[in-house]
C-alpha cells in the first residue's frame, strides 16, 4: 500500500502522551505532562454550564463569538495598554494549538526559513516543516537559559519568513528581558519578517516578573500574532480554546487556515472563557501566586533529594539536572523511563525538545508543578525514597 505523508510519519507520538500511558500504566504521580489537577475556577464552570443551556449550541461565527472577541481585545487593553478592534483584529482557536497550526500553514510558503528557539514546545517543528518552512534553530544556553543575540541574529536571513517566539517559554521556564525582546524586535524589522508570539503562559510569571508581549514594541504592532489559552489561564487545558491577536493584514490569511482547519470552537466554552478574562485582578494574580507557592514547595523539595533545580522564572515547570542520579550510559529519557516505573513518578526529559535529539543536552528531567500540594508532596516522596 502506499505510504501515509512521510513528514508526519517520521515523528513518534508526543512525550506527553507517551509518559502519561506510562504514568496510568505504572500508576505513577504524573508530574510529567502540562496540566493542573485542580477542576478550574467555579466562576467560569458556572458560566459554561449555565451557556450550555442557553442556545444556540449550533455553529458559531467562525471567527468567535463576539462576546470572547471584545473580551480578548478587552484583555489587550487592560493588562498590556494595546488597542485592538475586535471585528478585524482578534480570532478565537481551537486551543492556541491550532491558532499555532493555522499561522505556520497561512503565513509560510515552501521554503522560508522559520527561526525558532531550543529547548522548544513540540508542537512547532512538525507543523512548521509540514508547511513547508526550513527551521532555523538558536539555542538558549543552559544552566541559565540565556539567550545568544549574536547566535539569533546569525540566524536570521533574507529568507526568513517569522520567528517563533514562547514567552514565558515551556520547557526552559524562561521570561524573556526587555533588552532580549528589544533585539528580537530589530533582527523581525531589519529582516521584514513576522513574529508568531505563544504566550500561552502569560499571566505565570514569578518574583514580579513582568510579561512583555513582543507586540507592544515599537514597530511590533503590526508584525506580530500574540496567542493566548484559556487552558493556561484557567487551568482548563481540555477545553481547548486559544485566542489570536493580530493587525488584520495577518489575521485575514490566518482565518483561511483556521476556516479549513476546524473552523469554530465550542460555544459554551468561548461564553464561558469570556466571563473568565473579564474577572479581576484578584482572579490573575491568585493564579500567579498559587502557582509559584507551588513551584517554590516542589523545588525545595527536590532540592531536598538532591534533584537541583534549575531557574523557574514562569510557566507550569521546573527543571531540574539529573546528572549525578544517571547510570552510565543512561540519558534523561532513559532517566524518566527508570523514574515512571520504579519510583512510580512521571517526569518529562528535556531533550524531547530539541529538534536533534544526538546533540541536545541529556541531563535534565522537567517536573510540572501545577498539582495539588499533597500530590507534590506525594511524589518528592516516592523520589526520595527511591534515589536513597
Ligand atoms: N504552547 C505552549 C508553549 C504550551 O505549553 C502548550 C501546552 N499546553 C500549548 C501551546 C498548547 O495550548 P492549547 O492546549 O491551548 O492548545
Ligand atoms: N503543554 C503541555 C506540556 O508541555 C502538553 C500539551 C500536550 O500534551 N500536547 O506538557
């Protein structure tokens, strides 16, 4: 028979699928893939329960309902002072996910090059090279994850199409400094490139951090596509709606991948997600607080163990070296596979995200810590006991 698309087929499944049948498998506390274990804001359930018996269930406009719309360009507004029409300029996804899909597959054409930054989500490379764009990859260099501006600038060329920028970044937990930010926003200019900003994480980061959305550097404005999720922002990965915000130049093509793509997202869902963006200040900086109260029980803990953690500065995760607890000739996924089945934790290894795997740092583990204390503590446990 013939073969099914080569590209794709050369990919296994996910490090996150894989590790968490593992983790059912071994019954194994899953701090591996990125998802919280609490049942998200009542508030926001109430919204979509009460939407779902408030017809119309049938399609909805393919752009959004206009109530997330104003929401999205409402929360532009209020948390990063940006103007946005919500008629032209914003579009809700199918999970940001899609809106990532639906970016790659209208703005590249075969052949344009796509800089994209190691250690990265992993869901950019397939979907990039499927649309026919030529990943260019700049690495942040370990143990602080700094970023090389003259190894990104090297990057950039006059057939760069877009930059590929997560911030605040999974798996590295980095948020990136004005100064960095500044010199992402030159090279997309100099270069007359795009930027597609994942910023799924954008109301995660720590110690006072401040997200800055590359957009709202000068020039920016009508270069970028920011990206948000309500999986991320009301800890309800599975509902699977993101939000785009783009000047309409970009947004136009987008919604053509988008339309073929899936076309609309639940209704009740995107009611409900825009009550949540629309809830105050105490509702995001709760969120912030929790989590990092959260990243801060889990690293001491490790830290305990003699898991030492790397910078967590926002997102859903922690790093940690593994080096001193790997047999020879074992790498972080050997690691993680020894980890899931005797020690009954799942962890994730952080060379899943580099596109070559044969050159890519092969110390570390990524632990999430968006869990109930008790299942932190639960599994710091199990380390302790099991790595002595
Ligand atoms: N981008 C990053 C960096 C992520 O970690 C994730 C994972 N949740 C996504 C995108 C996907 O978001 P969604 O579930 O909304 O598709
Ligand atoms: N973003 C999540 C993570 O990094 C995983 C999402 C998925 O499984 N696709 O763990």
């Amino acid at each position: 028979m013939k073969p099914a698309n080569s590209l794709l087929s050369s990919y296994g499944t996910t490090v996150f699928e894989v590790m968490s049948r593992l983790a059912i498998e071994h019954q194994a506390i899953n701090l591996g893939q990125g998802f919280p274990d609490d049942r998200g804001p009542d508030p926001v359930l109430d919204a979509a329960s009460a939407a779902l018996y408030d017809p119309p269930n049938q399609y909805p406009p393919m752009m959004g309902v206009p109530e997330l719309r104003q929401a999205v360009a409402a929360h532009n507004k209020r948390f990063y002072g940006i103007d946005v029409d919500w008629k032209t300029e914003t579009m809700v996804s199918t999970g940001a996910t899609e809106g990532l899909a639906a970016c790659f597959l209208a703005l590249i054409e075969p052949g344009d090059e796509v800089v994209v930054i190691e250690p990265l989500y992993d869901c950019y490379l397939p979907m990039i090279r499927r649309a026919g764009g030529i990943p260019k990859t700049v690495r942040l260099t370990p143990p602080h994850w700094t970023l090389d501006l003259d190894a990104l600038a090297a990057a950039f060329s006059d057939r760069t199409k877009l930059i590929v920028l997560n911030n605040p970044q999974n798996p590295a937990s980095k948020v990136f400094t004005r100064p960095e930010l500044e010199a992402i926003a030159q090279l997309v200019s100099r270069h007359d490139a795009y930027a597609v900003c994942d910023e799924v994480y954008e109301h995660l980061a720590f110690d006072g951090r401040v997200h800055i959305p590359l957009m709202t550097l000068p020039g920016m404005r009508e270069r970028c596509v920011r990206i948000g999720s309500a999986g991320k922002t009301f800890s309800l990965t599975g509902w699977k709606v993101g939000y785009l915000t783009a000047p309409e130049h970009l947004l136009q093509p987008i919604s053509k991948a988008h339309q073929f793509l899936v076309f609309t997202t639940a209704p009740n869902l995107q009611r409900a997600v825009a009550f949540g963006l629309g809830q105050d200040d105490g509702y995001f900086d709760g969120l912030r607080d929790s989590m990092q109260a959260k990243r801060d029980r889990l690293s001491t803990a490790l830290a305990g163990v003699g898991l030492e953690p790397a910078v967590c500065q926002g997102t859903y995760f922690l790093f940690v070296d593994a080096k001193r607890f790997l047999k020879p000739g074992e790498d972080d996924e050997g690691f993680c596979r020894r980890l899931v089945t005797e020690a009954g934790v799942a962890a994730v290894p952080v060379s899943a995200f580099y596109q070559d795997r044969a050159t890519a740092p092969t110390d570390f583990i990524r632990f999430c810590f968006a869990k109930r204390d008790a299942v932190l503590d639960g599994a710091v446990e199990r380390l302790a006991r099991y790595l002595g």
